[in-house]
C-alpha cells in the first residue's frame, strides 16, 4: 500500500521544499505537513488495524535489499505518537522566533522522516539508513540552535550514536551474508539467518547489535552523552529526542534484535536487566540532586527508559504489551513536561529550581496543566502512565529469570524515588514565595491548545486504555510463541 | 587499447600546443575539450567491446577485459570532472601549463595500462609510466621550496619502492619461470615456492608504498601537503585508486589461490593503516594536511577489498575508488577557494557562502559514510566482502572504530563552516560554473549512495 511510504515522503518532501521558504511561511508549510501527516497516520493507523500493511520496491536486489516497509500495530503506534508529537511541538513553537527559521522547520521535518523511516522499515539496511538519516538533522539542531556549550556536547552524542549504529551495522551484514539472495536483507530472513546461528555467535552479535540500541536509549553505562544532549538542545530538538528518538532503541529491541537473536538474548537478558535496574535506581538518585530543571528531566527520563527496556528482555507478553503501550504513553508526557520546561524558561529566564516558585498564583492554568503532567510522570492512576507502568511491574515479576522478584522491587524503587523527585519539583516551581523578576503571564493561545492535546491524551488513556491496547495486542501475540 | 593510444596521443597533442599558443586560458580549454574526448573514447570502447569476450593483445600482455574499460570509462570521467572543477587553478600553478596538463594525460595513459595488465612488465611499465609525470606535478612549482622537497622526497621514495617492486617480480620469475599473471594461479598453498612467496611480499610492500598504506605511508603527507593542490587532488584521488585496481587483480587473480598466505601480513598493514591515517588525522590544523591522512585511513578501507578474495571486492572497490575520487576532488575544489587551508579559514563559510558549505557538507559526509551518500555505500560494499570472506571480523570491527574517530576530523570542518563565528576568506570568486560543477559532484555522491548499480554496470 503506497500510503505507508508516503508517511515518510510527505515530511521528506515538505522537508525539502521548506528550505527555500523565506520568513514566515516555513513554520506554516511545517505545520501544514505535519498536519497532513497526522492525518494520514490516523487512517493508517485504522487500516492497518485488522491486518499489517506492507509495501514493496525493489531497491537494490544485488545487494539483497530493498525498499519494503510494514505497518503493524508497534510500528503505527510509534508514527502516530511522532505525527503527533511534532504537530505539537510545531504549535507550541508558533509564537517563538527562531533564527533561520526555513532551516530549523526544514530539519526537523526532515528528522521526522528519518524517525518515520525506522519504525516502518521491515528491511534492515533500509531500517540502517534510516537510523542514520534521522541523526543527521538532529546533530545540526542541536548544533545550530543549542545552549552555549552545544557543540561538544552534540558532537559527543553524534560520535557515541554513530559508533553505535556502525557497530549495529557490522551485525546486520553478517546476519545478511548467512544466505545471500535477492531479500537477505528483509526482515524475515535476518530472523531466520539470526536464529539458525549458533549460540556463541548469537552471543557476540547480540553484543554488537545491542551496543548501538542501548547508547540510543540511553542504557547505563552508556548514558553520559544525554544529560548534557538535553540540556543543551533546544526544547524542540529535546523533544525530539527524548519523545521519540530513545524509542528507536527500545523499537529496535523489539522489532530487530528479540526475534532474530533468541539464545543471545536469553544469555544476555539478565545482565541487561540488571544494568537497566542500577540505572534506573542511579538515575533517580541523581534527579532528586538536580537544581536545573532540564537535567531533572533528563535524569528521570533514564529512569523510565531503564523501566521499559527491562520489561523488554523479561521477554514475557505482558512486559512487551507493557512496553508497547509506555513508549507511546512516555513519548506524550516527556512532551508535555518538556513544553511546560520551556514556557517557565521562556518567562522567568532560568532553569534553576532554586530560584523558582510561585507558579500556581502568577499561571494558574499553566500550573494545572504541570500538575497533571507530572502525575501522569509519575504513573498515577487515571493518568496514562499508570496503566502502561502497571503492566510494565507485571510483566517483569513473571519473568523467567530466578530473580525476578528483587528484580521488580529494586525497580520498583523507581516509582517511589520518581514520585519525590516529581513532587519535589511540583512543590518548588508551582507553590512557595512568588519569582520577582519575569514575566508573569500565563498560557498564550497555542501553548494552551498544545498543552490541551497532550492532557487530553493523558485522561483519555488513562481512563480508557483499551484502544491503545488493542492497537498493540495484534502484534505482541505473534512476537512470543 | 583505443583509450591507452588516444591518451598518449592527446598527451602530445597538449604538449605541442604549448609551442602554439602562450594563452594559458586556450589551452586550459583545449585541455579540457579533450579530456571530455578521451571520456568520449572511453565511452566508445565500453560499448564496443562485447562484455564476456576481452581482447587480447601483444602476446598476452595486455588483456583487456569489460571490467579494465568500465573502469576507465569511470576514471575517464573522474579526471573531466576533476578537470573542469580545478582546471583554472592549474593555471595559477606556473607558466608551462600545457606540459602540466600533457603529463596528466600521460598519468592517465599510465592508468589504463594498470587496469588491464597481464604480465608483470606491463605492471612495471605502467607503474612508470603513472609515476614519473607525478614526479615532475609535485615539483611544478619551482619557487616553492615546499614543493621542491615534496617532488624529491616523493621521487626517491618512488624510486625506491619501484626497486622493491623490481625485486619482487624477479624473485617471482625465479620461482615459477614466467612473467605472466595468470600462470601464477597455479601456485598452491601447500606448496609454495619460498622464493615466490619472498617475491609476492616484496610485491605487496611495494604496493604499499604506492597507495600510501602503513607503515609504508612516511612520504604522503609531505608529498600531498608541499604539492600545488590541484595535483594533490589529483595523485590522491584518481591515481591512487588504480594502483589498487592493479593490486586487486595482480593478488585476486594471480595469488588468490594462494590467500592464505598473504593475508596476514596485509591485514597487518590495513590494522595500521587504519590506525595512523585516522588518528593522525585528528591532530592536524592543516585541511590540505588532514586530507592527505584521511587518504591514508581510506586506503585502509579499500585494502579490505585485497584482503576479501570474492567477487564482491571487485565491485566494492569501483564504487569505492569513484565514491572517493569524486567526493575527494570535491574537497580539494572547495580547499582552493579558500584563502587559508586551516580549520580556522572553514570559519563562518556557511553565512558567507551557504552554497558552497553545503556542498562541501556533502562531501565530508560522504568521506566519513553517512547513509545515502557514496561512501557509504563504498564502505559498506568493502565491509560485505570482507565479511563474507570470514577471519577478519576483528579488522572489519576495528575499522568501525576507526570510521568513528574519523568523523571527528571531518566534522571539525562542518562544525568551522557553520557553528563557529568567523569571516572565511575567499582567494578566488566561486563563480556559477564552479557551483553548478560542485552541484553536479554532489548529485553523483547522492546517485553513488542511492543507486550503486548505476556504477558498476554488472562488471
């Protein structure tokens, strides 16, 4: 179906083309492709609810690769939750002035359709150039647009990323060479060519393959480039980044690695839910000392990741399910969390916790809006995060490994750690003694619509999972025999 | 054999138009013309050879086959890109402009004999016949005191590994009683000579030393940074990937049956290569300097090519040797534009002349293998042969650890174009021809990286 391919062509395109807009009319063409976009998610997200979609084009067959893309319900998940997140971010930033505006609008468009790419790729050196081409826009973002310190920092990150993926790379080939054809790049085939490795080879592929997976999550160890990445990012790029770039890590798990490399998994998986959990309790930890905002953030957003990437290799139904479901659910609250980081920023001049306060009397609306996004941060019932989290904790205690209770109350650590870190911040940005410098007002009228989508999203789901769930059950059925 | 006698032949031709006219800029473009008619020639013989059947000429000696024109129709066709994009500056270098280009067809003609070679003294001669006119380039600029040392340094280096090669081929011919490539396949590996395998390293260290691998690399940045740069461009570029295409097929079709004995030693010399020519290259403040190690490091990936005997490398190392050369003579364009050749001359280029720092975007990204560029896909075709040869995955794993540390000397150039406040001066206008060349470059970059297939015509 040529609809699933234009998902990635109409940011591609509008990409392009925005380049060359003067002024004002980049963030509207932005806008208006991205709109378009969500739109068209939307009715392939209906179409493809009974059965996946697939689409097909011979690329290069010498090589055994071709352009062939599946929508299936993880992979329509993760581009509605991109169509929808940029159509956000664009609103919000409808009132900012940006320098070079054509550039800036352009490139995230065109990271969009790198983002797209992946999670609709079902050939694996396409899914490779993909991976790679969402990097690229997003290093010159960040580069281009950040803080101070922006290009050490975004090179770290590029150089981190870049390796990984190189890596990542070296394991498909060799996954491909095991039975050379037209399609030894697609997806089923890697499967098979994975699955019929021995154990030791699956061993160190899956070594090489989940390098580059995990310095995208990030996973501790491989966590240090993303702080600073997100501090120094410009909220946009930010979102960008923690939203739905982390989740690429997580897809790739799920999508590539899982299937093709069961008995490498099965070796690895208990050492990488024990890195997940040290990250996860680490993380919080560190939160909880944060005086800037955006490292704050940052830091729980290790923690959540590390949450879902152990559900992951609990390698049961639940915590798949689980995953599918927060992936979405975190993409939509990091988002909001991020938009109300930059508002406070934007009209008190700091990020500096310590020097805040007072936003519930000068913003009420704002600070409403706060509230429920870190309630939703921090998995309370009725929110979304709850449901997603809750199935998350079951699948890991039902997980095979014989330590999957401490498993599940080391992590579960994390709940209660976020839950002070999150009120901490609550209590010291919305309540106590007034900011005296700054403005003072509250929501405009495009911050409230994008704030209204977000919190819309949040009660809905977390009132109502089912269709979420749906969406995603198809598929986790047929990922675990 | 049409496009070796039209390069000799308009060789003289831009020779003796030196006696007929003193106007640099008639003879720039009567150069440049038949440039575009030797491409033209090239073309011709392509389409009219039958691709299963090459010719065989001088006893032997030569044997021209689909895959020695299809790479000289794309050398061809580098050297009028290279031609039209830096021909002005050859101009600059002295007063005997029509001698420079004249040796560039004799370097050219040099080339051609490389690729289709069938007897180890067609491989000396062609050898020759591409080094000497290299010797003369580097020297071009008499007044230059740099260029005097590189032209020397680069001649007695020459020398010296033509000795080596020399002493190679006749160990070789002491063992087996015979000059010609494709007897030596008989050599089996549980059988070898001693002194043949004496004289297929010798061989190998000699090709070292001509595609610049380590520890063999010593001359090349002396030699590449005191050149005029248009010569740079060029003995980096178009040269160097034909000495591999004699290397591949000599060790492919001659002693591939015999791989085993050789491979270590050569990814030994690729591990270093590797290694020198990236993080040497991280330490320069010169671009004319870093490009001569990323010419190091990616001679490294391209001895990957020799290493993986299949059928994969041959075609690896045509996508390579275009995905380098055009992206590389791309670089060096954009370096003559510029007043100063530090990192710190990048400064600010991009507000300055956003055209150009995009395309010069596109050719550092494609050196370093970023997806949908050609030396991606050039990096990945040499990795998929060697991966496919097996044994070498700690190489092909180093070499990924090498491919990132070159972004880092790549990007620093990106990074000075367009994040670092500055005033990038310009030493010469970039006109609309220039720009709509460097266009062009990158269009190929983008079709090398989209459509590889277009390039290798089922060779």
């Amino acid at each position: 179906m040529i609809l699933i391919l234009l998902l990635i062509l109409i940011p591609l395109l509008s990409g392009i083309l925005t380049f060359f807009v003067k002024g004002n009319g980049a963030k509207g063409l932005a806008l208006l492709s991205s709109f378009v976009t969500l739109a068209l998610t939307a009715y392939v997200v209906s179409a493809s609810y009974a059965a996946p979609l697939t689409f097909s084009l011979p690329w290069i067959p010498h090589l055994g690769t071709s352009i062939s893309l599946l929508a299936d319900g993880m992979s329509t998940t993760l581009c509605l939750l991109t169509s929808i997140v940029m159509t956000v971010v664009f609103i919000s930033n409808w009132n900012k002035e940006v320098t070079n505006p054509h550039a800036f609008y352009a490139l995230m468009l065109l990271a969009q359709a790198g983002l797209m790419g992946v999670f609709l790729a079902s050939d694996a050196l396409l899914f490779y150039v993909f991976w790679e081409l969402a990097l690229i826009p997003v290093y010159f973002l960040c580069s281009q647009w950040g803080g101070e310190r922006r290009i050490a920092v975004t090179f770290k990150f590029f150089v981190y990323t870049f390796l990984g993926s190189l890596l990542m790379l070296s394991a498909l080939i060799y996954l491909a060479i095991q039975n050379i054809g037209d399609n030894s790049y697609s997806w089923a085939n890697i499967v098979h060519a994975g699955s019929s490795l021995s154990a030791g080879q699956q061993q160190w592929l899956f070594c090489l393959m989940f390098v580059a997976f995990a310095i995208k999550m990030p996973i501790f160890p491989f966590h240090t480039w993303q702080p600073d990445t997100y501090e120094q990012s410009p909220t946009p790029v930010t979102i960008v980044l923690s939203a739905l770039m982390v989740k690429m890590g997580l897809f790739a798990v799920i999508r590539w690695l899982l299937p093709s490399l069961p008995q490498g998994v099965a070796f690895w998986s208990d050492t990488v839910i024990v890195l997940c959990i040290i990250g996860i309790v680490y993380a919080s930890c560190l939160a909880m000392v944060q005086t800037d905002i955006k490292r704050l953030i940052a830091y729980s957003s290790i923690a959540h990741m590390g949450l879902m990437c152990a559900a992951v290799f609990s390698q049961t139904n639940m915590g798949l399910h689980g995953v599918m479901v927060q992936m979405f659910n975190h993409g939509i609250n990091i988002t909001g969390m991020w938009l109300i980081v930059s508002m406070i920023e934007s009209r008190w001049g700091t990020r500096d916790l310590t020097k805040m306060g007072g936003l519930a009397t000068t913003a009420p609306r704002m600070a409403i809006a706060f509230v429920i996004i870190s309630f939703a941060n921090i998995a309370l019932p009725l929110t979304n995060g709850f449901i997603g989290e809750f199935m998350l904790f079951n699948g890991i205690f039902q997980g095979n490994s014989p330590y999957h209770i401490s498993f599940m109350v080391i992590a579960g650590l994390g709940v209660i750690l976020g839950a002070v870190y999150t009120l901490t911040m609550v209590q010291k940005v919305a309540y106590g003694n007034e900011v005296a410098q700054g403005a003072k007002s509250d929501l405009t009228t495009n911050e409230y619509v994008a704030l209204a989508i977000i919190i819309v999203i949040v009660i809905a789901l977390g009132v109502y999972p089912k269709p979420l769930l749906d969406m995603t059950s198809g598929f986790v059925s047929h990922m675990i025999p | 054999m049409k496009a070796i006698i039209a390069a000799t032949i308009l060789g003289i031709i831009m020779m003796f138009a030196g006696f007929m006219s003193k106007d640099k800029k008639a003879v720039t473009t009567l150069a440049t013309l038949l440039m575009v008619a030797l491409f033209g020639v090239s073309i011709w013989e392509v389409m009219d050879t039958p691709a299963s059947a090459p010719v065989s000429l001088f006893h032997d000696m030569l044997r021209i086959d689909h895959y020695a024109l299809w790479f000289n129709m794309l050398m061809a066709g580098c050297a009028t890109l290279y031609i039209l994009l830096v021909g002005k500056e050859i101009r600059k270098i002295g007063s005997y402009v029509s001698e420079y280009f004249a040796l560039i067809f004799f370097i050219l003609c040099g080339v051609f004999l490389l690729t289709s070679y069938n007897n180890m003294l067609m491989l000396f001669l062609g050898i020759e016949i591409l080094s000497i006119p290299q010797y003369i380039l580097a020297g071009s600029d008499k007044r230059n005191l740099k260029s005097s040392e590189a032209s020397l340094k680069y001649f007695l280096m020459g020398a010296f590994s033509t000795c080596i090669l020399l002493m190679g081929i006749t160990l070789l011919y002491g063992a087996t009683g015979t000059f010609s490539i494709l007897s030596f396949s008989f050599l089996s590996a549980d059988m070898v000579n001693p002194m043949a395998l004496a004289g297929i390293i010798l061989i190998m260290v000699a090709f070292a030393f001509k595609v610049s691998a380590a520890p063999m690399h010593m001359w090349t940045p002396d030699v590449y940074d005191g050149s005029p740069t248009p010569f740079t461009a060029f003995m980096a570029t178009i040269v160097k990937v034909s000495v591999f295409i004699a290397f591949l097929r000599l060790f492919h079709a001659s002693f591939g049956t015999i791989s085993t004995r050789w491979t270590l030693a050569l990814s030994v010399i690729t591990a270093a290569t590797l290694l020198i020519g990236n993080v040497t290259a991280v330490f320069q403040q010169s671009v004319k300097r870093m490009l001569a190690y990323s010419s190091i490091a990616q001679a490294g990936f391209m001895l990957f090519a020799i290493l993986s005997v299949n059928a994969t490398a041959w075609q690896g190392i045509v996508i390579y040797a275009v995905a380098y050369t055009v992206a590389t003579v791309g670089m060096f364009s954009v370096l003559m534009k510029l007043k100063d050749y530090t990192y710190d001359g990048f400064n600010g280029l991009a507000k300055k002349q956003p055209l150009l720092a995009f395309y010069t975007t596109i050719f550092l990204l494609s050196l370093a293998g970023i997806p949908l560029t050609g030396g991606f896909m050039a990096k990945y075709y040499v990795l998929f042969a060697a991966m496919q040869q097996g044994q070498l995955l700690w190489l092909i794993i180093f070499a990924l650890l090498m491919a990132a540390i070159s972004v880092y000397y790549y990007f620093r150039v990106i990074i000075a174009m367009y994040f670092k406040e500055g005033n990038a001066e310009l030493e010469v206008e970039v006109t609309g021809a220039d720009k709509f060349l460097m266009g062009l470059t990158c269009i190929i970059i983008i079709l090398i990286g989209v459509l590889p297939q277009l390039f290798l015509n089922n060779v």
